[in-house]
C-alpha cells in the first residue's frame, strides 16, 4: 500500500520521463519494469509471510535469486540483440548513473521502514533472512518506480547502477533490520 | 523383546489439540483460557531448556518466552497448530539466550594453576608407612585403625579378631617401640 502510494506521488509530481510512449516500444524498458516488479513482489510476500515464526524465508529467498538470475539473463539477451550501444565505459553515463543510484536508495527509504515496522509487529524468527527479502523487495520496489522516470534503457547500465543501488539497500536492511526488529 | 510403545504419545496429540483450542479461545478474549494456556506452556518450557541452557539461565529464559508469546499473539493462525508456533518461538528465544552468552563476562584461566605443595603431606606418609611396616602385623593394623583412621577399640576389635585388651597392648607396644626406634635413630645421627 505505502509502495503504491509512493509510485502514484512519483507520478503526480510529474516525474515520469518525458519519452514515455516511445519507450513503451522497447523490450529493455519492460524487461526493467517487469523484472523490478516480479521481484518487489516475490521478495515482499517472502518477507510478509516470514513475520510468523513458523515460517521461513529461506526456499523463497532462493526463488528470489532465482528470478534474479533469469531477470538478468533476459537483460544480456536483449542486450546481445541490440548490439550498438558502444563502448563499456560510455554506456556507464557514471553521472547520470550515481544520480540514479542515489535517487534509487532515495525511493527505497519509505518501503524499508514499512518492511521494518511490520518485521517489528511481527515475529519472524530467522531476523537476518526476513531482513534480506525486505531488503530486495525494498530496493526492487524503489528502483520500479524509478523505471517510469528513467530514460536509460541500456540493459549494461541497469545492471550496473540499478544492481549498486539494489545491494546498498540490501545490505543495509540486511545490517540494520535485525537489530531494530529485536523482539 | 517386548516394545513398550508411548502412552503418553496420545496424551501430547490431546494437549497440542487443547493449546490450540485454549489459544484460540484466548485471541478472543478468554482471559481464563490465556492464563491456563500460559501456566501449561511455562511447565513445557522447563524440561525444554534444561536441556539445552545452563540453570541460572532457565528461568529468564522462560520468562521472556512468556513474555515473547504474549505479545506475538496476533501473530499466531488459529487454523495452525499451536505447539509448532510456540516451538518456533522457544527455539528463537534459546538461540538468542545463547547469543547472550557470547557477551557475558568470562574469566581467562592461566595455563598453570597454583596448587599447594603436597611434598610434605607425601614425605610423611611415607615415613610413617615405613615405620609401621618394621612392627608386628598385628601392632600396625590396631595403631592404624585405631590411631590413624578413628576407629574405636571396640570397631577395631570387631575388625581384626582380636580382643579389645589385645587392641590395647598392641597399640601400646607398637607405639613404645615406635619411640624406641626413633630415639635410636635421633642417637645415630
């Protein structure tokens, strides 16, 4: 719910980038939207679910990584199609990629805490394995609504900057989570 | 061989079938099915961490496990058994007593321990060892059950055959030509 009100604020701002309907025609911009979105959602119901004590994360953090694996996959498939977009080093755009990255971690903010505060009513007993999935499903989350305003769609510069962005966010739910969820 | 199966193995199936009835019972409100189910649970957790904590720990462990269920209720689905959600908590709550353990304060042993010497303790039971050995069995065994190892003249009498007025005249004569011998040898020197 907070995820869905934060991407329609993202939207009402007027922050969805400018060359959307041209977009909409590029498999690399589905490819980020419904990768970002298969993973917010596998991660987030992961965790959900690991709130009771009976539960586990363990099986659906290996799906989560998974769909990881197969989402990038798909990305050096529509990468290798396309084949033009030149050297390495250009296709970083390191300036435009640390923005996006920041703005990433920026949007991920709002589902960590909501992740964080249902870990804390909840009772999960594998702390570190519920952090990580609320974790990717935090950073997946931020990064999806960052997809509607982001005018790259080099699958080489999602995986970098959007993967940085991705592991910042998990590795500081996976620190932080368990020791504010103490229970 | 005969097998003995469990009776109580259907008895844990009817108690599991209470608690999740009792725990139900107590999400609605119940407050006299929540107490029992409470006091039921803590008599479970005993034996459950006497076995895997030290003592001094048991019983803040329990507590925090009372605690723990307490207030993750909510968090518990009365369509699943209850014993499995309370057994999912006891082991969290055991992992992280150990957990604590790790901070606890802990006193770093010297590879050398001092003891005190025994060479004197050892050095005189020898020699009185040797002495006795000199005398008449007879003599030795009344002067050290009775001199040495407290027996009564009566016990020790009872103990070696001999007449009580025999225990007395051998620890006497034993004990003057003990003297004897000593003197001798503090002359020699």
């Amino acid at each position: 719910m907070l995820g869905i009100v934060e991407l329609g604020l993202f939207l009402a701002f007027g922050l969805m980038r400018p060359d959307m309907p041209m977009a909409l025609h590029l498999p690399s911009f589905w490819w980020k939207l419904v990768s970002l979105g298969l993973i917010a959602l596998v991660s987030g119901a992961v965790a959900i679910l690991s709130l009771n004590p009976i539960r586990s994360p363990r099986v659906g953090l290996r799906w989560v990584l998974v769909l990881m694996v197969l989402s990038l996959t798909v990305g050096w498939m529509i990468d290798a199609s396309h084949g033009d977009y030149g050297t390495l080093l250009v296709r970083l755009h390191w300036r435009d990629g640390l923005r996006c990255l920041c703005t990433i971690v920026a949007l991920s903010v709002p589902p960590v805490a909501g992740l964080g505060l249902l870990m804390r009513r909840g009772a999960p007993t594998d702390r570190g394995g519920t952090a990580m999935a609320a974790g990717f499903a935090a950073a997946a989350w931020g990064a999806f609504v960052f997809v509607f305003a982001c005018p790259f769609d080099d699958p080489f510069y999602v995986f970098v900057w959007y993967s940085l962005a991705c592991t910042t966010v998990t590795v500081f739910a996976g620190i932080a989570l368990p020791r504010l969820t103490r229970w | 061989m005969t097998v003995v199966r469990r009776p109580p193995a259907r008895s844990e199936a009817n108690r599991n079938r209470d608690w999740d009835a009792l725990m139900a019972a107590a999400q609605r409100g119940d407050a006299a099915a929540y107490r029992r189910l409470l006091s039921e649970v803590a008599v479970w957790l005993r034996p459950y961490y006497s076995r895997r904590l030290p003592p001094a720990m048991i019983d803040d462990v329990i507590q925090d496990t009372l605690v723990a269920i307490h207030e993750k209720r909510h968090t518990y689905d009365p369509s699943r058994p209850f014993g499995a959600w309370l057994a999912a908590i006891a082991r969290y709550k055991w992992i992280d007593a150990l957990r604590s353990l790790e901070n606890c304060p802990k006193e770093i042993l010297d590879d050398h321990i001092a003891v005190p010497c025994h060479e004197e303790a050892i050095t005189s039971a020898w020699s009185l060892e040797q002495l006795l050995s000199t005398l008449k069995p007879a003599q030795s065994q009344a002067i050290r059950l009775v001199k040495l190892q407290g027996f009564s003249i009566d016990e020790a009498s009872k103990a070696t055959g001999q007449s009580a007025t025999l225990v007395k005249v051998n620890i006497h004569r034993g004990l003057k030509r003990l003297a004897a011998m000593l003197r001798s040898e503090t002359d020699t020197d």
